[in-house]
C-alpha cells in the first residue's frame, strides 16, 4: 500500500513527504497542540503499516506543526464521552488500546524512526518521542509526564520513558510532572542531541539520510535485535546476539560490506 493513500480518516492531521529514502511525517493539529485525537492515532498507525511494507522507505522522521510537539491525549475528546452509558471506559480503553499499538509500531518498525522536537513534548507526546529510535531537540523543547497534576498518572508513557532514562530520573518527572528542558533530556538520554531552535528538522533529516545509506536489511536485524535483547537477562541476550550475529554473517550484504572494507571500496547493498 503506498503511504500517500494510507490515510482514510482526517486527510489533514498527518502529512507526510519524502526526501529521498527519507518519509518524513508531520503531526498536523497545531491549533490542538498536535493532541493524539482518536484521527491521528488512526492515521499514524495506518501510515506506519504502509511504512513497513514500502522498501523505498529507509528511514523516517517524525515532525509537527506549530509550537508544540505533542500534547498528549485529546482530553477533550476524552472528556466528551463520559456521557456514555458506561462513563466512557469502553472508549478509554479503546483509545489506551489503540495508543498502545501505535507506540509499539513505531518499536517494530524494520526502519529507524527518528524524531525531530520543536516544541513542547508532553504526556503521551512525551511517550511519543521515547518510543522513536532516535530524537533530536531544539532547544527550546520540552519535555514532562504531567499527568500526575490532573490525577491521571502517565501509565502508559511511563512504560516508554522508563526504557529510555535511569529509573530515579523517570520516577521523577513522573510524580513530579515537572518540565525537562531539552538540555537536561540529553543528559539523561531522552533524546540524543540538542540543537539550536529550527534547525532540529534538518538535523533529522541528515541524520536519516546518514543512516539510510547503510545495508535496509542489516538496520532491519539490528533494530529487531536490539529491543529484544534489552529484555532478556545478560546470558541469554548474548546467546541471542550471537544467534543473530551468525545469520547476520551469512547474509548477502554481510559479505558484500566486509569484502568491500578489505578492498577499501564502497560497498553495493542488495539489502538481503
């Protein structure tokens, strides 16, 4: 399915644009804060499955309009549905649910995704960044699971945040909801790098394009392997790793990349 028709639901919430290998994709609710209304949920997992399935695509970067990166959940839209005859927890769920799934596409996705920070990054939006591969910020981002302010703990951002910075650090902006400038979510490893304001797109992008040079079906190992041997214990992740590491050798462009190294040439992906 191509990625510019993967999008039934609001047309206008998620654009998406290419820059060579590069798909770049920009939450589009600028008024809402780019807010994750039920719309783009839709949109963004819809578009991260056409993603998966698009072999032109070696790496993506994701964006947003205006001045927040993401706000979170739509509470609005939340709100609205307590007049439900069940209070609203059948949407609830189904809103987690969907949110739960989307993050994770991004985790599964074969193609490193790469998030490009403007603005504020909050709550689910927060979740959002931690959930990309990588992140680069501006300095004027920031970030906070502020939940814990309006009796809502960031349950579900917290499982991401957690993987991403030192517990102490997480359990800290989790009870605290305090704001972490984009300085400080360096330093503790929320993201990868801080530059100086609008210049963070273009910095992805480079980055993108850096890593979509390499072999797509050894970023394609290595991310997989990646995720899964951060859960296993230490022995059974090494036994793991050299189960992939083997079956990595034995790969086309294995071959291809050590032999044009001993021939001190550039090699020639075949991406198998």
């Amino acid at each position: 399915m191509n990625i510019e028709t993967a999008r039934d639901i609001d047309k206008t919430v998620l654009l998406i644009e290419r820059d060579g290998p590069v798909a770049i994709l920009t939450l589009n609710r600028p008024q809402a804060r780019n807010s994750l209304s039920e719309a783009l949920l839709i949109a963004l997992s819809e578009a991260w499955t056409a993603m998966a399935a698009d072999t032109s695509i070696r790496a993506v970067v994701l964006t947003a309009n205006g001045p927040a990166f993401c706000a979170g959940h739509d509470l609005k839209e939340l709100t609205a549905r307590r007049s439900d005859a069940d209070g609203g927890r059948a949407y609830f769920h189904q809103i987690m649910t969907i949110c739960s799934g989307m993050m994770q596409q991004i985790v599964n996705l074969p193609k490193p995704v790469i998030a490009a920070v403007q603005g504020v990054a909050t709550a689910a939006g927060c979740q959002l960044v931690a959930s990309c591969d990588l992140a680069i910020a501006s300095e004027a981002a920031k970030f906070a699971t502020p939940g814990v302010d309006i009796g809502l703990f960031c349950s579900t951002p917290m499982v991401a945040l957690s993987r991403n910075v030192p517990r102490k650090q997480a359990m800290e902006m989790l009870l605290t909801g305090d704001m972490v400038p984009a300085q400080r979510a360096a330093d503790i490893g929320l993201v990868n790098r801080m530059v100086p304001a609008g210049q963070e797109r273009a910095e992805a992008i480079a980055l993108a394009k850096q890593i979509a040079a390499k072999s797509a079906y050894t970023l394609k190992v290595g991310k997989e392997a990646f995720y899964r041997q951060a859960e296993m214990s230490l022995a059974a992740a090494y036994s793991y790793a050299s189960e992939v590491m083997t079956e990595n050798m034995m790969a086309r462009d294995a071959e291809e990349g050590i032999c044009a190294f001993i021939e001190k040439r550039p090699p020639t992906w075949e991406d198998k």
